[in-house]
C-alpha cells in the first residue's frame, strides 16, 4: 500500500529497536503491529529485507487515526466531549477550568467505580496464577492512543489519556499496563491541571498497587508506584527503592531514569540526578519532559559547580520554550530561575504564562496584583500585592497553606511562615516534600521550628 511523503524535518527512527523504543514496547510487537494493524513501516529501497525505519510523524498519525476494520474503535463510556476542551484565552479561563474540572471529575469517577468492581467481584485475575495473561488486541490498542495524549502532557490530553486507559481496563481487567497509565496521568494531572493533589495522588496510588499486584514484574508499575509514593507518602526510602527496581527490570526504560532522576533532584543528590537524566536523555533523546528537566538539574549543579553548567541548564530550558511555547515544564523552571536571579519582569511573564497553560484561575489573579504591585511600587510591593490576593483565595478555601508560607517568608514574615507550614504538613499538602529546597524559604534555614519541620518531612505517610 503506497504511503504519503513524510515530512522530512521529522525524526527518522533507523531499526526496529528505535521503533519499538517509541512505543515503549518490544520488537516482535511492533513486528506484528506492522502485519496485522498496517504500521507505517518503511524499508531501504534495494536493501535487505530488515533494514527498515519510520517516520515518528507518520507512528503519531497511526496512534490518532480511528481505528479501521482491523482495530476496534474506542468504547463511548465517558459522555464529557474531553477530547474537545479548547485551550481558553485569559478571559476564559473559569470556564474552561471548570469544563477541564467537569471532564476529568467524571473519568475520575468512573475510573474509581471501575477499580471497586475489580477488587469486589474478584474481576482481576491475581498475576500470581496468571503470569501469562493474554492480552487483548483492544486494550492494547487503547493503552497505545492513552500513552500518545499522555506524553503531550496538556489538561485536555492529559484528561483524553484516562478516558483510554480506562476503555483499555474495561476491555481487558487485568491489563497491568492499563492501570499504570492511569496511575501516571494522576501522578501529572496534578501538575499540568487544576486537579487538587489530594483527588490526583491517591487515585494514583490505587492505580499503580493493583498494575504491581497484576504484574510484579513491570518496570513501569514500580516506576509509578515509585514516583507517588515519594511524592505523596513522604516516603524516600521505599521510592527509591522502587525506582531501583524498575530500572532492575528495565535498564532501558528511560521514564525510569528520568523520575528517578527528579527524586534525586529534590533529594539534592545533584550528581547522581546528572547521571540519571543523562541515561533518560540517551534513551529518549527527543522527549521533551526529559528535556526539560534535565535543564532544570544542569542550573541546580551549576549553583555548586561550574558556571557553565547553570549556564548550559537555562540555555536548554530556553530554547526548549521557544520551540514549543505550549509546553508547561520549561515556564516553571524559568519562572523559578528569573525568581532567584531577581529578574522580576520575566519572572512574572513566565508566571503568567504557568497559569494560562494550567487554566488556573487563582494563579492568574495572584499574578494580575503582583504584576499591578511591582508597577506600583517595586518588589516589596509585588510581593505584599501577592500576599494580599492570596489571603482573599484562602478565605474562599482555594489556596493551599504552602503557598502563603512561601510569601511570608519571601518578605521576611518567619513566625507566620512557620505557622503556615505546619498547617501544610497537617494537610498533608503535597509541597511539603519541597521544604528543604524551595529557594523561598532559604531565610528560615538554621530556624530550630524549621529544622522540626524538616525533619517531618522524611516521616512516611499514609493515606
């Protein structure tokens, strides 16, 4: 069958294992997909029957596309349009969070009943008397559409991956890989949307302790497991080790070495972090989130280190913006270098452009009177003007306790800061992790009532 001219500025992937390695599969699979479900292959014109390469454009259209008569089309359990959620300009942003919250509330929803009914009527079969579970064609299929919008890392992909992971679960129950990517879409949904940390992580947590439960063996279900319990439960020592033993299992999945790379960051194991992000890098040389934070750790080493490096970590981040400006990573990590750099004017563009992308319309009203205060009256200014707007958020229960410590402590407000960290570790808010290096709260460092608080943050949780 003839095939299109692909756009030649597209990466060109060279064999079978840099195909399989897109897909985060083997090769026999992608060998199979290629027969069975017309996989754009292409071979090397009077070459030898294995020489073959691909276009990642034309592997991204193949994932889009409806599936044809040889590929079942999705199931329509999820009535919300979540696939039709438009990226709304500022003065839109309440509907379209509210349409963002409304979309993803009701997978959530059904994602919950789903995993209740398994454990219920004993619906899974227990990997441990089923280590060959056949999988379904359609969830697969499912699960490959689920992890092209997850990668994308945008609100309304981000919410389009749970509906497919989860048509992927209805189709096949005990599909480890099914219940990893709903675990990791909860793991980001908190991140790159409005979904309050508290709903986002423990769906996450549920998720990736039945993929474990299905598939001991998975490097991703313990790569997922890792991250959520680091990030969660406060619990280093059991991430880590998880970490370890995804990549154990998989040296070669590069999500492995990336998210424990980023624990290694917030660890401050700078070098060991460099290592990590490097290997991720190697793996998947075109991932954008690896990118990114591989960016962010060159400026943290930098701080220690030489120079160059810092240099080379906001060269990476910029020109990772200025390709794709859509792309949220790169704008928090400015937006926390232009900060620290007192750079006030680029650090509030780039707070700006945090919350439109987020659609969150609490950010982009405390960053409206931080903007209106720094005209007025400088930095001092700017941040009592943020301070302000974010007490008024409180009172309408819409701002977490971390935040407000944050800003106390940037105008020197120590006993209020303190006081509102200890409400974040009582609501178990999930930037407590950061205390030890939010670069906000340096000026409480060697504080004895910071030091305890510190200390609770090595303490495991539960939830």
């Amino acid at each position: 069958m003839a095939q299109p001219a692909p756009n030649y500025s597209d990466r060109r992937l060279d064999s079978w294992k840099e195909i399989a390695s897109f897909f985060g599969r083997d090769e026999r699979t992608v060998r199979r997909w290629e027969k069975e479900n017309e996989l754009p292959i292409r071979r090397v014109p009077g070459g030898t029957k294995g020489r073959v390469f691909a276009y990642e454009s034309e592997l991204r259209r193949w994932l889009s596309i409806p599936p044809a008569e040889n590929r079942v089309a999705p199931l329509q359990i999820v009535s919300a349009p979540t696939n039709q959620i438009p990226a709304s300009p500022p003065s839109e942003n309440s509907s379209a969070r509210s349409r963002s919250a409304l979309a993803i509330s009701i997978c959530a929803v059904l994602v919950a009943g789903l995993l209740f009914y398994a454990a219920r009527h004993h619906f899974v079969v227990n990997a441990s008397t089923s280590p060959a579970h056949p999988q379904l064609r359609e969830a697969e299929d499912f699960y490959l559409q689920g992890r092209y919008f997850w990668n994308k890392r945008t609100p309304e992909d981000l919410t389009k991956a749970v509906d497919l992971f989860t048509q992927a679960i209805v189709r096949d129950p005990a599909y480890a890989k099914a219940y990893v990517g709903l675990a990791d879409c909860y793991n980001l949904l908190r991140e790159y949307s409005v979904m309050p940390p508290n709903e986002a992580y423990p769906r996450a947590l549920s998720a990736a302790k039945k993929a474990v439960e299905l598939d001991d063996t998975s490097a991703e279900a313990h790569n997922s497991l890792a991250f959520v319990t680091y990030y969660w439960s406060w619990d280093p020592t059991t991430a880590e080790r998880e970490f370890k033993r995804a990549i154990a299992l998989d040296p070669g999945y590069s999500t492995a070495h990336h998210w424990y790379a980023t624990f290694l960051l917030t660890e401050q194991r700078l070098p060991e972090a460099a290592l990590e992000i490097e290997q991720a890098r190697k793996l998947d040389p075109s991932s954008k989130a690896i990118i990114a934070d591989q960016g962010i750790i060159l400026y943290h080493s930098g701080k220690t280190g030489k120079g160059t490096t810092q240099l080379q970590g906001i060269a990476q981040l910029k020109e990772l913006e200025s390709s794709d400006p859509a792309f949220l990573s790169p704008h928090v990590y400015l937006a926390e270098i232009y900060a620290l750099a007192a750079d006030y004017p680029n650090f509030l563009k780039e707070s700006r452009q945090v919350a439109e992308l987020r659609h969150d319309r609490q950010a982009l009203e405390i960053v409206r009177a931080a903007e209106s205060g720094y005209a007025a009256g400088g930095v001092p200014a700017m941040w009592q003007a943020t301070l302000d707007e974010q007490i008024k958020l409180r009172r309408e229960g819409a701002l977490p306790s971390f935040s407000l410590a944050e800003t106390y402590a940037r105008l020197g407000k120590n006993r209020e800061a303190l006081e509102y960290l200890h409400q974040a570790y009582n609501q178990h808010d999930d930037h407590f992790v950061f205390i030890g290096t939010d670069p906000a709260l340096v000026g409480l460092r060697g504080d004895p009532a910071f030091n305890d608080l510190l200390a609770l943050s090595r303490q495991s949780r539960s939830e």
